[in-house]
C-alpha cells in the first residue's frame, strides 16, 4: 500500500469534492486480499499513533521505537513517521492471515485507500482547504467490485471523521510551515524536536508539560493541567503550542521573565536570519572567483 495523506506531495493528482461516486468494494474474499499491506509506505499522523499505542498498550515512546522509523516530509521541513516494516521486508507488522490485527484502530491512510486526502492552501487565502484524490494500483482488484458510492459515504463507512478532526491542528501546521516559503538555512534542531516530541511523542511531550521548567515559563491554570490526562486533550494542546512556538501565535500565557527571555530570542533569531541574508546577496554580487586571482 503506498498511501498517504499527501501534505506537502509536489505532485498534484486529478482532485475530487466528497461528493464524486467512486466504485469500490474491499473484502475477505477478494483474490488479492492483504496484497496491499505486503508492501507498505504510509505516513503515521498523531492520532493514529496515539490510537495504536492505546491498542498495543504502549507508551508513545516504545511504540515510536518498535513500529515507525522517522523521515523528513520534505527537504529542511518537518518531521514525519512512516509504519516501519517486518525485519528484512516490507509488510506490515500488522498483517495476519486472516487481515488487519489492529483493525478497529488502523492508521487513516489505510482507512482512505484507495482514496487520499489532500490538504491545501491557496496563496490568497486564509482557510484551509480539502480535497480527495484516487489511487488505482494495478495489483488492487477493489476497483472491479460492483459498488459505487460517493467518498463521503466511503469515509463514513470507513470511521475516518474522529480521525481528521483529531489531526487537522496536525495537517494545519505543516501547511502554514509550507506556506511560510523558503527559510534561509535550516530551522533550529530543537524546532524540529520539539515539532516530533509534540505531535508524535505524546507521554515525552506530557512528561515536558507538567515539568518545572515548562512550568516557570507558561502560566497554566490547575484546571487546564488536569484535562491533559486525556491524550486527545494534550494533542490539541500540543498544537496549540507548537503554533506558539514556531509561528509566534500567542495563546498560552507566558510569565513575564519568559516574555522577556523570549522577545530576545526572537530579536536574535531575526538578527542571524538577516545576516545570513546579507551574507548570501554579498556572495551573490560578487559572483564566481576567478582562477588567477
Ligand atoms: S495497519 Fe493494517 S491495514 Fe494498515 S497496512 Fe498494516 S495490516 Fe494493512
Ligand atoms: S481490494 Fe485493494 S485494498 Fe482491498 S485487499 Fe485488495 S489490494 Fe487491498
């Protein structure tokens, strides 16, 4: 199955409204049923880790070690995790004779195919917009089954909308991160840790929320801390923060020393940025040396 949620995908394939009939039909005793899951490549989102831990009764961090492999969704971007494999193949972990062994709590990739989510963002507007596209591989006979049915059906059948909506903070930063174009070398090691502890992370990223040192710097109310029991409360204050501190939307009260810490911070980040600036366009003028100078 080479399914995923395609975010940042270069390659734009034919897009579709929920509402375009699709013809599909998955089951037990199609000819090539698991043929899909011998061959994976699919992208984890934060919900669907938070969903298979629960399942495998595993801490975010052992199941991040067992079951996925880190990859960078596109060149100085973000972090992403893909399902790792079995040893010296490519099926997945999960696959048995008799189908999916996590079924009820399969990843949202494997619940859309053979459809895809697409998540965009116009230049010239403010809202995020959403949109499907179909996948056909040539080994996937489901697409000769005689059942047509539009994609919103199929989503609904398929359980997808706890897991957009769990997500969507998720899908949010990594199209504002795009959208913010270019940056001039690389975003700063403990940005993108902090973007992989905070989405993907979610017991190390609650073992960082209630420590004393976050706690000296943001101001949190007793009340606000104890909903973070949830996972699917501290995933959304995982975003709500990494919106914070990557893209400076100011949300979580800060102490005053902490403001001050960080407008200084941010002053000297923008002050290295303008350098390197005027580093690169000095170079630039100069042109290529010459050999005999
Ligand atoms: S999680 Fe389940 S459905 Fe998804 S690839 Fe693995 S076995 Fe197949
Ligand atoms: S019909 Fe497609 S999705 Fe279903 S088992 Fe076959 S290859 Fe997999």
């Amino acid at each position: 199955m080479n399914q995923n949620t395609y975010p940042t995908s270069p390659v734009m394939p034919e897009m579709f409204e929920g509402d375009k009939v699709i013809q599909f039909r998955c089951h037990k005793g199609i000819a090539c049923f698991n043929a899909c899951c011998r061959s994976i490549d699919i992208s984890l989102t934060p919900y669907d880790i938070l969903r298979l831990k629960k399942r495998l009764s595993l801490t975010s961090t052992e199941f991040l070690e067992h079951f996925t492999f880190p990859f960078e969704m596109e060149a100085n971007g973000i972090a992403g995790v893909k399902l790792k494999p079995v040893e010296n193949g490519t099926a997945c972990q999960f696959m048995t004779d008799e189908g999916c062994s996590v079924y009820e709590d399969r990843p949202t990739a494997c619940r859309y195919y053979p459809v895809a989510l697409l998540s965009m963002r116009k230049q010239d507007e403010y809202v995020d917009r959403e949109a499907y596209a179909l996948v056909k591989e040539e080994h996937c006979l489901g697409h000769y089954e005689q059942r047509s049915l539009t994609i919103d059906d199929y989503r609904n059948e398929q359980g997808l909308e706890p897991f957009d909506e769990a997500s969507r903070g998720w899908r949010q930063l990594i199209l504002k991160k795009k959208s913010s174009g270019p940056t001039i070398g690389k975003p700063s090691k403990r940005s993108l840790q902090l973007f992989f502890m905070a989405c993907y992370d979610l017991d190390r990223f609650r073992e960082f929320v209630t420590s004393e040192s976050f706690n000296t710097i943001y101001t949190i109310s007793d009340e606000e801390r104890a909903t973070w029991a949830s996972d699917e409360v501290l995933l959304q204050f995982a975003f709500r923060f990494l919106r914070q501190v990557l893209f400076g939307e100011e949300s979580i009260k800060m102490s005053e020393d902490a403001v001050f810490v960080r407008r200084k911070q941010v002053e000297d980040e923008r002050m290295r940025l303008e350098l390197e600036a005027a580093a690169l366009r000095a170079q630039q003028e100069e042109g290529p040396m010459d050999e005999d100078e």
